[in-house]
C-alpha cells in the first residue's frame, strides 16, 4: 500500500543512533571542555577520579534529565494536539504548567512544604500542576465534556488566573533571589538533574510513552475527527479523559524537574510528523527520538553559550524554536495538521 | 394485469436488516424524534430527508448507533445495537462522517486502512492483509493506485471517495453515510452517488438534495416535525413537508422523473 513503508522506521532508526552518538558528544562540552574519548572512557569507567567525577555525577544524569525531558515534552505536544485537534497547542495550553508555577513559587517565595527538603520544589510543582489539571478537568467536564474547544478555552482561562497568582506571589515576596529563582525555573532549567530524582521522570516518560504506543490506532481516528472515532468504536469521551489525565501527570512530573521548558512540545511535533507521517504508530518514537536530540543539544547551548552563567532553557528553545516553527508554516507542503 | 403489490403484512418474508421502533430523542429540552419507527431491508439504498433542523443527522447517527436514543431500540439482523459493545457494532454498521478537516500528512491508504481499527488491536496495523483490504476498497471507489497521495493533495470529490473506503473497508453489513454530497459540484455529486448505487450494499444515507434523493435511492425516510416516515418519493408529500411546490418532470432524454421546485404558491 505505501510505497515506502519502511521510511518512518528508518528515520527513528537514525534518530536513534544520532542520540547514542550526540550523547558522550554532550558530555564534552561543560565548564570544562573533556576530549570525547576521555568521556567515553569514563563512562566504562577508565580514566581519572576527577574526570569520572564530572562525568558520571554530573553531566551523564543532567544530559539523561535532557532526553527524558525532551523526549516528554514532545510526546506531549502530539498528545495534546491530538487531543485538542489544534496544531497550535502545547502541552502547556491545560493550564498545568500555571499549576506547576503556582506550587514552585509558593515553596520559593514563602517556604512552602520545607518538610520535602530538597524535593521541595518539584513536589510543590507536581502538586501544583495536579491540581491545576483536576480544576481544569472539572470545569470542563462540569460545562458538557472534555471538548476540544472548552479544554482549550478553560486550560487557557485557569492558567491565566494561576499564573497572575504566582506572579502575586513573587510580586509580594520581599527577598530579590526569590524573583531570580521563580524566573529562572520558569524559564526551564535542567541544573538541578541528579541520579536519585532521575527514576521518577524515566519512568512517567516511559510509560506514557507505552501507554499512547498501544492506543494509536485510536489516536489515530481521534486525529481524523470524533465522529469517525466514534464509528469505529473508540470511546471518545474515555480517550479523551484518558489523554487528558495522562498528559497531566506527565506535563507535571517533568515541570516539576526541569521547570517549563518552551517550545519543545510545540514544534517537535510537526518535525516527526514531517520525517514520519501522521500516524501515531511513528510519530510518538520520532518525536520521542528527536525531542531528546533536540533538548539535548539546547542544554549544551544553555550551558555554554554565557560562560560561567547558564542561560535558561526557554530562552534557548524560543531563539531556535520561532524560527524553525516559521520556517515549517512557510513550507507549502506543510499544512501543520489540517487539510486546507 | 395489476401491478405486483407489495407482500400484505403477516406474511413471511426477510426480517428486515434494520429495525427500529419507538426511538425518540431530546436535545437539551427540545424533543428532535417522537417515537420513530425505520425499517431498512437487506439490500436497500435508503435515503433520510428532511428540512434543515429537523433531526436527518440526529436519526442517522442513532440508526448508525453511535448515539443512544432517549428512549426505543435499534435491532440489527435480531440483535439490539445498544447490547453490542462500541467495537462489534463498528463491525457490523460503518458510519461515514462528513469530516471536514483531515490530518493533511495522512495518506489516502493509511486513512482508508483506519477502517480496520474494529477488526484489531489499536497498537497492530500494516501488514500485506491490510494492503490488499485497502487497495480492494480504493478501487471500488474507482480510487486505485492512489494509496501513497496524501489527503491535502485530493479534490473535494476524492476526499469524499476517500472517506467511502474507509467506511467500506470496514465491511459491514450495513453502511451508513452522512451527506456524502456535501460541498460536490453536480458532475462529482452523480458520480457519487452512482457509485454508492452501484457498490451494491446496504446503505442508509442523509441527503440534502431531493432531486438526487429521489433519483438514487429505493426510498426516502422524510424526518420532519420530530417524526419520521418512510415513503415512496411522492412529489406531494415531499412539497408538503419543505413547504415547496414540487413538480414532477419527465427528463426528455432519459426519459427519468426529476423534481423541480419552486416557492409554494400559498407562502407569499
């Protein structure tokens, strides 16, 4: 049937090896710049206690938080496109990340849930973002339904009134750190990347993953418009709960770890479907796939670029994010979802 | 010589394909279906007409059985379609949307491959079955060879094609189509419907041009004022219940009876 069936499985294939390769490659770079060699001998664990030090402490769990978090985020996007039926969206349009930045701010500016210690923060945004995703799944579904057009007016009006509240917060918080540290993690930052708050990401990212892998056939007629998914026996209303509540514990947990990275979940989308087609079969592992090559090579970025500061994420992903998300709009061949 | 009438009722024929009786169905507080009663017999080209609001989709995707009726049942061959579960009635009624916004990266096969979704896991797809199910269908549409185009490269009248075999490559016993001549300039509108004529199924469909109604289709279901009855395509009756005048007209070459309108004489 498709002439070139075996495409979309050759691109995740190379997509693959760029990330085995970009990998140790990332890990060069850094405060101080390593030769590849001595960072792949690290990794085997050869070489000297300094080097492993850097390596394997440092930047191995920060550049893995990178492709966890990436790979997440673009997974997101085709969720919530898919969801939404709006090319436009990210996974950021439910209002969950407002959420997240409510929770973050409260435990920046005022201390909030110190009981958590060092978790403090991605616990405050994880709950933050969960309850976010339950109002705006209330409302929502209070008003008739999880409709593409209510989630997308709702998600957007809840965050809206979330994000003013954490901006109160910061606005009412006496300490000037305080402002720089709300900003910097709204901005997405993965400096905070250790092994131990690895574990938690890996696995919501790999099971959301699985989770979206095994229902594409659905996701798929979602895609082609509620009613044919309905006369092929897919329960709307479910998938639709079902993406929703998905895509919040997994917007969530990755907010709560490398705070709101922009872009990723909005245009790497659009990059799979253009190597791979529409469906989702391929789509999710080439957006996986190129979200974490992507995200990977933007902390580089972040962490060279201003030597000795890092510059935040967003910053990064919006300097090379518009103009890719231009540059796609302009391609006649691309229609970013819609037909005509 | 009488003309052969129709089997008196009691006798013993066929069940019909499609029973419903006693549907009746609310939106909000308005009640669109009053105790609807439509049988479809196997082999039949039905048409469901009827003025704009007066519930044509509503009854078409109850009889489709993706909505549930307030009240009453629909029996396929004996079997209520609201006891089946949402993926053994997908396997027996196709229900064909009008869809008007596609993903334009898709490609015709992989749309009209979706069409498979009842008969397997949502996870499995491709595959050589799939293939030939697909290309099968395309050509009944008289679509083959055009598997690999993707949908924002297809005409109006191809994506409706299109749309076709994805609803017959479900292979059900029922198809159920949703204006398919929608938004179809006339010449693409008759090659339709031709080819729905021609496919040799039973089919169910709403349509909004009468003319075309009465030329395609074995008999129309006229859904108006929350009721609906079946009936032959009577002139009359049809003027009556669109509150047009409607005349009968010998074609002079085809020698076929088409329906010409005008506004009714008693409506100023």
């Amino acid at each position: 049937m498709s002439g070139q069936p075996w495409r979309p499985v050759v691109v995740c294939v190379c997509l693959l090896l760029l990330l085995a390769v970009a990998l140790p490659a990332a890990m060069a770079f850094g405060a101080e710049a390593l030769p590849v060699g001595r960072v792949v001998d690290a990794l085997r664990g050869g070489g000297d206690l300094a080097t492993r030090t850097i390596v394997l402490d440092l930047r191995l769990p920060r550049s893995l938080l990178a492709i966890v978090v990436g790979a997440g985020l673009a997974v997101a996007g085709v969720a919530v496109q898919t969801l939404v039926r709006n090319p436009l969206a990210d996974p950021y349009l439910l209002g969950v990340q407002s959420g997240a930045s409510v929770g973050a701010t409260a435990v920046i500016t005022a201390g909030a849930l110190g009981a958590f210690g060092v978790w403090a923060l991605s616990a405050g945004a994880f709950l933050g973002a969960l309850l976010a995703g339950i109002l705006v799944a209330f409302v929502t579904l209070s008003q008739g339904g999880l409709t593409p057009l209510r989630l997308i007016l709702s998600g957007t009006v809840i965050g809206s009134a979330l994000s003013a509240i954490a901006s109160y917060l910061v606005f009412r918080s006496a300490d000037p750190a305080a402002a720089q540290a709300v900003l910097f993690w709204l901005l997405g930052s993965l400096a905070g990347a250790e092994w131990d708050r690895l574990w938690i990401p890996t696995a919501v990212v790999g099971v959301s993953l699985a989770l979206l892998m095994a229902a594409s056939g659905w996701l798929d007629a979602m895609a082609v418009g509620p009613d044919t998914a309905s006369a092929l026996g897919v329960s709307v209303p479910a998938v639709r709960a079902g993406l929703f509540a998905l895509l919040a514990l997994l917007v969530g947990a990755l907010v709560a770890v490398a705070g709101a990275v922009a872009f990723v979940g909005l245009v790497l989308p659009h990059i799979a479907r253009l190597l791979v087609g529409a469906r989702h079969r391929f789509v999710l592992p080439a957006a996986a796939l190129a979200g974490a090559l992507f995200l990977l090579a933007v902390d580089v970025v972040a962490r060279i670029a201003v030597r000795p500061t890092e510059i935040p994420l967003s910053v990064v992903t919006g300097i090379v994010g518009a103009p890719v998300f231009l540059v796609l709009m302009g391609r006649r061949r691309y229609s970013f979802g819609a037909a005509s | 010589m009488t003309a052969p009438s129709p089997a008196p009722a009691g006798s013993r024929t066929a069940p019909p394909l499609l029973r419903a009786t006693g549907l009746t169905c609310a939106i909000g507080r308005h009640v669109v279906l009053r105790d609807v009663d439509v049988t479809i017999e196997a082999g039949e080209t039905v048409g469901i007409v009827g003025p704009n609001g007066a519930g044509k989709s509503t009854l078409l995707r109850i009889l489709a059985g993706v909505r549930p009726p307030a009240a009453g049942t629909v029996e396929l061959d004996g079997v209520a379609l609201g006891s089946l579960s949402r993926r053994e009635r997908a396997r027996r009624v196709a229900l064909v949307a009008q869809e008007e916004d596609l993903p334009a990266e898709l490609r015709v096969g992989e749309l009209v491959a979706l069409g498979l979704l009842p008969h397997r896991p949502p996870w499995a797809g491709g595959g050589k079955a799939e293939a030939r199910a697909v290309d099968a269908a395309l050509a009944a549409v008289d679509m083959a060879g055009t598997a690999d185009r993707p949908l924002d490269h297809l005409s109006g009248g191809e994506r409706r094609r299109a749309l076709l075999a994805r609803g017959l490559v479900q292979d059900t016993e029922l198809l159920v189509l949703d204006e398919p001549t929608n938004h179809l300039d006339v010449r693409h509108r008759l090659d339709l419907l031709g080819l729905v004529r021609g496919l040799g199924r039973t089919v169910l469909m709403a349509l909004h041009d009468l003319d075309l109604a009465v030329r395609f289709c074995d008999r129309l279901v006229l859904v108006h004022d929350g009721t609906a009855r079946s009936a032959a395509p009577d002139p009359a009756v049809l003027g009556a219940v669109f509150g047009v005048a409607a005349t009968p007209v010998r074609h002079p070459v085809t020698g076929e009876t088409h329906l010409l309108f005008d506004r009714h004489p008693e409506v100023p």
